[in-house]
C-alpha cells in the first residue's frame, strides 16, 4: 500500500496510533517537506542512528499525494512518523508559519535533542528551530542537497537565496554539501560558534542492488518490457518536471528524424510521474514520437528497467549531485548528462558517457548517435569504466561520513565540544 492512497483521516489515525518505546534519552528528528524523501534517501541514516542507540522521529507533509510513499516499508525501518503540513512552497508563509508551531510542539513532547533538516522549506524550519531552541541546546544539522546559490545561476538566485543561507548559518551547527562547488560556497557562510562544515560524496549509492546484469538478466528484462533485443533502449529516470528536462531528448530525437537518419530502432523510456506528465505526452504527439517514446511512470524496481538501457540520459537544468545518473553508471550504462555542478563530480566525457549543455539539443542527439554506434568491444569497456567511476560514492563509505557526523553532533549536545 503506499501513502498516495491514504486521506488525512488515515494520517490523523497513523500519527495517534502508530508510536513505538520511546527513549526519551536519546531522540533525534529527521525532518524534511516531502514524505517520499525518507524511503529514498535517508534509510541508511535511520539505521545508523538506530545503532547507535536514538529513537528516529521523522516529520514531513505525509498527506501530500504528490508523491508515492510505501507504508510497510517505514513501518518495518520503526520510525515514529509525524505528519506535519509543511508546504513545499518558501511562499505559503501562512501554511508554513502553522508547521513550525507544530514543529515546537513536537520538539518539546519528545524531548529532541538533534534535527537533522533537509530540502528546502525543512531545511528553513529547522534552522529557525535552532534558533527558537537556542538555549536548550539542541543541535542542527543541515545537509544541502544543492544550494539554490551556484555558478551560473540566477540573479534573484544569487542574491536571495545567498542571503538566507548566510542568515541561517548562523543557527546551523553542522552543515553537510555532497558537491565541491557547494564546498567552496559553503566555506562563505558564516556558521554557528564551533560550527562544522562536511563534505559528503552524496546520500550513499548501493553498488550491491545496482549492479552489472548478466546478458540473459538483460534479455528476460527486454522480454517483459516488450523492447527488442536489436533496439536501442534510452532511459531517464527523474520526477517530470522543468529542472528535470526531459523534453529535450524529444527534441533530439525528432531532431535525428527530421534530417534523415533512421530512429526506428531507437526506444526512449520515461521512469517518473509529475505535473508535467500531460504535457510531456502532448510533446511526444506533436513530434510525431509515439512510436518511440515509452511511459513508465513511477517504477519501485527501477533497476529491472535501468539495467537493460544502452544509454541513461540526465538532462537535468541543475543537481546536487544526481543519483539517477550514478545508479546507471553503477549498473555500467553510460550517461549522456548535461554539464552542472552535481555531474561535474563524475561524469568524464568520452570515458563514461558524454556531456552536454542541457539546452544543446544538437549535443544530445550525437550522443546518443555516438553510443548507438559503438561498437561491442568499446561497449564492454565503457561498462567496466562506468561502474568504477562512482566507487567512491558507495555507500560504505558515505555511512561511515555520516556515523562521523551524528558522532559530532552527540558530542556537541554532551558538551564535549563547544
């Protein structure tokens, strides 16, 4: 059953029923505006915790049906689920002033003595948490999954949101950046007296799950998704929205169609849901793609359909870093990305995949020529320099950053370092 499903009835029975033993000793909140982000990024940080003994309390809107949330999973992680109606947007001041109400309440009753805060609006509220908590002690951690400030970036972008990050830095005690160009941005942010700032290779990529399939993994895979085993099988996996840019592939394919080179082998798979879904297969019908694009929606088990791809295109305007791209390289599929900070950190053009700018139409639809084209012995080595080129983001080693980080943190609360 997932979480799109329930109504805010089944939230308000969710939140006065679902409780666990409390240590009212050792209480850390995890809180961030969308449900989904627990599922998807912060199960290896919940296990940590939970072995070093805190009691996990995670807060975030679990009745926005924007997303997709499996119940059974969070209830087997033993979260205590807080349903609070964070909204997404920096601009629902009112809506947003009612969650941090909410937010001291539930601090108070549990006794929280970490907030580990992420996207955004939780990002935001966290920190003002910091600051309304000032004297009782409680440490804030802030991981930023890219900072809306950075090279290239709007005026209002670099003006603006630099300035609500320098004014909030001052109430963060750790602050965790998983790119280098976010790094160096963040040694210009003035943090809380004794503060710390940490690098983290991104969230912790499972190089187990996402891995190499065997030739009859990927065949059996292409069966029962109905794709050839001659064609070429593109693939993204991404929320549909602007940043995620989709659109652009269309573009370069109805660009390789239209001056003459035959696509008809060629598949493009969508992996995600959004509000720009309609939209998205509006554009397909008017370039005349239906033959080639494929809609899968939102896919539990992404990897049955990633791991028999050819080629994984990540044109996204902007990332922090990009799992989709690194789970692909995990599994040895190349990555035509578009050039940005978050990329920047793996991608290496010619070596394991191509890069290009995410407005270059003309640079995507050659490299996805170039990789239609390579040929089967090119093709085995670029798989084997894919899956090394993201090593260094497995997850044994980002769970050891952060075993380091909640360390500090305790240590921060315990008074042994001020």
């Amino acid at each position: 059953m997932y979480c799109s499903e329930w109504t805010k009835d089944d939230v308000a029975v969710w939140n006065s029923t679902y409780h666990l033993d409390i240590d009212m000793d050792r209480q850390i909140l995890i809180l961030t505006t969308v449900r989904e982000f627990l599922g998807k990024f912060e199960k290896e940080n919940v296990k940590i915790l939970q072995e070093m003994g805190y009691s996990v309390h995670y807060a975030a809107n679990m009745a926005d049906q924007r997303d997709l949330f499996d119940k059974e999973e969070v209830e087997k992680l033993g979260v205590h689920i807080h349903h609070i109606e964070i909204e997404r947007s920096p601009y629902m001041i009112r809506n947003n002033k009612k969650a941090f109400l909410r937010l001291i309440e539930l601090v108070r009753k549990y006794r929280i003595s970490i907030i580990h805060c992420h996207t955004p609006v939780g990002g935001v509220l966290g920190r003002l948490l910091g600051r309304y908590f000032k004297k009782d002690g409680i440490k804030i951690i802030y991981t930023a999954h890219g900072f809306h400030f950075y090279k290239g970036a709007p005026l209002i972008n670099n003006s603006i949101f630099y300035w609500v990050e320098r004014s909030l830095a001052h109430y963060t005690d750790i602050l965790v950046v998983i790119n280098r160009e976010d790094y160096e941005n963040g040694k210009r942010l003035r943090l809380k007296k004794g503060g710390k700032l940490c690098y983290i290779p991104g969230i912790g990529l499972d190089m187990d799950r996402f891995r190499i399939l065997s030739d009859e993994e990927r065949r059996e895979n292409r069966a029962a998704l109905g794709i050839g085993q001659e064609q070429f099988f593109l693939v993204s996996v991404g929320e549909l929205n602007d940043n995620k840019n989709q659109g652009i592939i269309l573009r370069a394919l109805a660009l390789m169609r239209d001056r003459g080179e035959d696509i008809s082998d060629i598949v493009y798979g969508v992996c995600g849901d959004g509000f720009l879904r309609d939209r998205m297969e509006r554009q397909v019908r008017e370039l005349g793609l239906e033959k080639h694009v494929r809609m899968f929606g939102f896919h539990k088990e992404i990897t049955e359909i990633l791991g028999c791809a050819d080629l994984s295109v990540f044109p996204s305007r902007r990332e922090g870093l990009g799992m989709a791209a690194l789970e692909s390289l995990a599994m040895g599929i190349p990555v035509a990305a578009s050039d940005n900070r978050g990329t920047r950190e793996y991608m290496a053009e010619g070596e394991n995949g191509y890069v290009c700018g995410y407005r270059d139409v003309e640079g995507f639809a050659r490299a996805i020529r170039k990789c239609w084209e390579m040929k089967e012995g090119e093709q085995e080595k670029m798989k084997e320099r894919c899956r090394q080129s993201v090593v260094r983001f497995d997850k044994k080693y980002t769970n050891e950053i952060m075993r380091d980080i909640y360390r500090t943190a305790e240590k921060m609360v315990m008074g042994e370092i001020s």
